[in-house]
C-alpha cells in the first residue's frame, strides 16, 4: 500500500491542514450536500417517485485532490462487514485500505448466525440448510437471490471457525443459543434453528470489531478513520475506486483488485426510509439505529450503475416504549432534523407476549406474533401504538412464555432472580413504564380516560376469562402465553416499533460483485452487509437468530478470501 503523496498518514494530515484543503474539499462538494426536493406526486412521476431521494452523483475535478493512495482492495466501511473484510484480508497477505467515515470501527452486532458449524453441532443436531434457505425465501416471498442467500449457508461455519481462536485469543470466549427448532409464536410454529453464536462477555469492550482493529494493527495495517466516501470512480462498467472527503482534502483511493461497498443500510435517512419503507413511519416510535447509517454508499452505488431491491426489508422490534399519547412516525427537532419521538432505545419487556391493547383500550392482536408483525400490525391502530399491561406475577409469566432470539433477554434477568423493577429501571424503563395497585389507577397513569377507559377494563376481564379457559377463542395464542391480569401490582406502558437497521440494497451475485439492471457484473464493485440486498424483503427473518449480522460477517469474508485468491 502507497500513499501518492509520499507522507505518513501523520504527516498527511498536517500537510493537509497546513494547506487548508478542508475549504477546498467543502468546495469541491457542493453537490454533495442533500438536494432540497419535494417528493413527486406518485400517480403524475410513479418512477421518480422511487428514485427522488438518490440525488445526483457529485463531480470531483482532478485538481481538487490532494493526494492519492494505491491498494489492492477498497474497503468502505469499518463496522461488521468491513472489519471481517479487513481482518481477512490482513491475514490472507492481501494489500487493502480500509476507509471509515467516523473516528472508530462501527458498533459491533453481537449475535452471529452460522449454519453447521462445529460449535453448533456440539451442542445441536445438524441443521437442514435447504430448509433455512427455503424458509429465508418463504419470509420474503420469494424477493430473494437464493444463490446469495447460498454463499451465507456454505461459508458461515468457516468465517465464525475463522474468527473464533481470534476473539478467544483476546479474553473472549465463544457460547451458542441452542434453540427449539419448532418455535411456537403467534399461532403457529417458526422454524428456529440453532445458529446464533456469541462472545462472553457479551456487550463489553473489547468486541470484535475492536479485536479485528487489533488484529489488523498487529500486522501493520490501520483504518483510515475520517474517510468519508464522496463517489466511486467508475469508467463504463468498472469501478476503480474511490474519492474520499478528508479533513485534509478530496483523497483518491486507486484499488487494483476491487473495491468493496460495506457501508451499512439507510435507517438513519428519513428520506429514504419514507420512500423505500413507507410502513416504518406508521409503525415506530424509536430508533435504534446507527446515525451513521445514512444510506449514502447505498446510493453511490446506484451512482455507479448499480440497481436496488425494488421492496424494502425494515429490521424492526417491538420495544420502542414511549409516554402515553405519543404516535408513530417522525418529529421535527429545533435544528429541523427528523427523528422518532422516543428518547429511550429499547425496553426489551416489550417483546413478551403480555396483553396488548390500542388507544381504544381493545384487544387487536395475537401478542405473540413476531416482533416486526406486530409493528406491522399495530400500524393499523390509532397512532400505530399499542399498550402493554401485565400483573405482579409477570416473573412466572415471563420465563413460561420461553420467547427466543433477543427477547429472550428479559428472561435471562428473570432467570437469574434479578427483581423484574430492577431490571425495568436497569433496562431504562423509569418513567415509561407505569405501575399502580389497583387497574383503575393504572389506567389512568397510561392516559385510558371515559369509553376507551371502560373498554379496557371490559377488555382485560374478557382476556382473564380466556385465560382461564385455557383457549383463545380471540386471536389463537399459545395457551402457555397466556397470563391473567389480577395479581398487584399492575404494570403497563406504551410502545411502538424501534427501527433497527435497512436490508434491502444493491443487487449482488453469489460472490458479492454488485449488478446492473440487465445482470451484469460491475467490474471491480462489490457489496457487502446491509448496503447489499437480494438475501430479504419486507420484514428481518427473526427467528433465523441472527442471519443479519451472520450474513453481512461471512460476505465481507467472502470478498476478502475472492480477491486473495483464497476461494477455490
Ligand atoms: C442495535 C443493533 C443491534 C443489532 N444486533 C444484531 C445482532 O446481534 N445480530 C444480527 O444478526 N444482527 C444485528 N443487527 C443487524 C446488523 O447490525 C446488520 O445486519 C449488519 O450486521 C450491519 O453490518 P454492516 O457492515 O452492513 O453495517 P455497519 O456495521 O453499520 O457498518 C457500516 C460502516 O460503514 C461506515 N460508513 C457509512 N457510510 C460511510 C461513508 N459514506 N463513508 C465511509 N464510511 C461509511 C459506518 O460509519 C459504519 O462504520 C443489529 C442492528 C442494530 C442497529
């Protein structure tokens, strides 16, 4: 790897102050900045309707940059997917700049799903892959490239076998959810394979992308941090590279092999989201989302001649608490910027299947639907919101329910004895959550007045009624799901969705290289993690524990291993 301009980073960096290049980058990027335009009238510009909010491609003249940089392979992005690029790249002896807009690797997602891989067979017997595959197809009906989905499926056990002696070697030690493959939940059954693994301790420093930074640094490499990605450089079918927005100035970064898009989906582009997810307005209240996931390399991909899945696929839970009287869907703050109006990020208790009811005190819902379908559901609702209410026996309630994936947090708290007050004002439920002696109170506390009052009490007699029949004649919930409301203390809280991240994106062929719309490959382009699509549509397969963060790590693999000729 040669930096053009014959400096050390370090010294690079002065240079490129002394020079007072930032102006000039801010300068140069005129057309970077947000175009200011009314979305069209979908019926009068149905196409344009899609596209409004991709802007046009900034142009950048030669002269503008400051300097250039040679490298075998572009990684943009440092967060899950570029991070396992980088760490394979590193070790497989391949040449590689990886380029991050921020001043740290990206948050690491913790839950890793691999098919089959040794660890799992431990403790499970051997997972069916064309069951997985087939089913990951039947939650998106079919908008899917099961070639793709194929790459996850063959490679999974071999990325997390890859990086397991890497985290274990840095204090971490590897644990695997076994699951119930037959998962009951809304009704009916999901099939839940066991694939999720994870590192103890979980959710503390270092993680793995931290590790992988360590374990690139240790062969001589860094992340190029404050690297933010202007454009690709793209010649017909060819991407070459790509220019960056540094304090410095406009960088130029020429990759030989290929250069790889991994920067994350759009969720934290109100813009886009309204465009290409129309229901998450109407269905969240929180965001859960990393801001720097802004959906600009999605569309600097498309800059490039890329196409995008026509449907979106939102990641969406059931946990976005928020005061009574709240709705769905973005506030405005006094700087002007959009967000959702919670200012908590999720109460986890939100996914048990306790009675939920609407503003109108009724019962609308199977409570134990996934967690993004009865967003969905709820979106239907007034304000798209729904109240949860449960009893003083919740702790017996919670761990009967045995929910899975990461509701099943809450129960690992009830499990180990924590008081479920503790763990409500531990999970930052003070304030949200209301808690009263009698349901009369605690209807009042959640904002229940007059007839939507007396429906909820009407309501809840009704649903302890079915409860204790045992069946619900209502909506079919598992009878084991069921719980009275009769024990005080009363608890009860608002909610709506939390949006997580964005899965749909650029199409991609089995060995990530990014197509245009007849299917041919870009030269040079690949994707990788929640900036690539073709795996997803509509909804976040949940009970597929953790096939998003599985997918996007054994991608940037892939690609890393592809271009290192590591690939047979
Ligand atoms: C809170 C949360 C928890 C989650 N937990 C799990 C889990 O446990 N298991 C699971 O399977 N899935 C989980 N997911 C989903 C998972 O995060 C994603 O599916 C996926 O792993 C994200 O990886 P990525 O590499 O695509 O994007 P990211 O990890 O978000 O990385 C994108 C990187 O690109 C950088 N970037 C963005 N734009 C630019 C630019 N213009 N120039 C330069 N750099 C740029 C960003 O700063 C960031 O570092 C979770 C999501 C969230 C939000």
């Amino acid at each position: 790897m040669t930096d053009s301009s014959g400096l050390s980073r370090r010294g690079f960096l002065q240079a490129g102050m002394l020079a007072g290049a930032g102006a000039l980058a801010a300068g140069a990027l005129a057309g970077c900045a947000p175009r200011a335009q009314e979305a069209p009238h979908p019926e009068t510009a149905s196409q344009e309707a899609h596209t409004y909010w991709l802007g046009e491609e900034p142009t950048v003249a030669d002269a503008d940059i400051v300097a250039t940089r040679d490298t075998d392979f572009l990684i943009i992005g440092a967060g899950n997917a570029g991070m396992m690029a980088a760490g394979t790249a590193s070790d497989l002896g391949l040449d590689f700049i990886v380029a991050e807009k921020g001043t740290s690797v990206g948050d690491t997602r913790e839950y890793v799903g691999a098919i089959n891989s040794k660890y799992t067979l431990e403790v499970a017997d051997p997972v069916d892959e064309m069951k997985v595959l087939n089913e990951l197809t039947r939650y998106a009906s079919g908008r899917v490239d099961q070639r793709v989905i194929k790459t996850w499926l063959n490679e999974g056990k071999e990325m997390i076998e890859w990086i397991t002696p890497i985290m274990e070697a840095n204090g971490k030690t590897l644990g695997v959810t076994p699951m119930e493959a037959d998962h009951p939940a809304g009704g009916t059954y999901y099939f839940a394979p066991t694939i999720e693994h994870f590192f103890n301790p979980t959710y503390e420093y270092p993680m793995r992308n931290d590790i992988l930074e360590w374990h690139i640094q240790e062969a001589g490499h860094e992340v190029s941090y404050n690297y933010d990605l202007v454009k690709l450089d793209h010649d017909g079918n060819r991407v070459t590279g790509a220019v960056f927005a540094t304090p410095e100035g406009l960088v130029r970064v020429n990759a030989a092999k290929g250069t790889l898009l991994a920067t994350g989906g759009y969720a934290a582009n109100p813009e886009m989201i309204r465009a290409n997810l129309p229901l998450v307005p109407a269905c969240c209240t929180a965001a859960s989302y990393s801001p720097r996931c802004d959906g600009y390399g999605l569309r600097a991909g498309l800059w490039a001649g890329g196409v995008k899945d026509v449907n979106g696929a939102p990641v969406i839970f059931d946990r976005g608490a928020v005061p009574a009287g709240v709705d769905c869907g973005y506030v405005v703050d006094a700087d002007g910027r959009e967000h959702f109006p919670a200012t908590h990020y999720q109460l986890n208790i939100g996914s048990q299947p306790f009675l939920k009811v609407n503003r109108k005190g009724e019962r609308f819902v199977n409570e134990s639907l996934p967690y993004d379908t009865l967003c969905n559901a709820a979106s239907y609702q007034p304000g798209g919101v729904w109240c949860q209410i449960f009893d003083g026996n919740a702790v017996d309630d919670i761990l009967r329910f045995g929910t899975t994936g990461c509701a099943a947090y809450t129960t690992a708290f009830m499990q180990m004895g924590m008081p479920l007050d503790d763990f409500i004002a531990m999970d930052g439920g003070t304030g949200l959550m209301q808690k009263a002696d009698s349901l009369d109170e605690l209807a009042g506390l959640l904002g229940f007045e007059g007839e939507a009052k007396q429906q909820l009490m009407d309501t809840i007699a009704h649903y302890n009624d079915i409860v204790e029949s045992g069946v619900d004649t209502d909506y079919g919930k598992e009878p084991h799901r069921l719980s009275k409301i009769i024990e005080p203390p009363f608890y009860g809280c608002w909610f709506g969705g939390a949006l997580l991240t964005t899965l749909d994106g650029l199409r991609i062929n089995e060995d990530m290289q990014v197509l245009t719309a007849d299917g041919s490959v870009i030269e040079g382009l690949y994707a990788a993690g929640d900036v690539s699509g073709c795996f997803y549509s509509d909804n976040y397969p949940e009970y597929i524990v953790a096939c998003a963060c599985g997918r996007t790590c054994t991608e940037g693999r892939h690609v890393a291993r592809l271009l290192a000729g590591d690939l047979a």
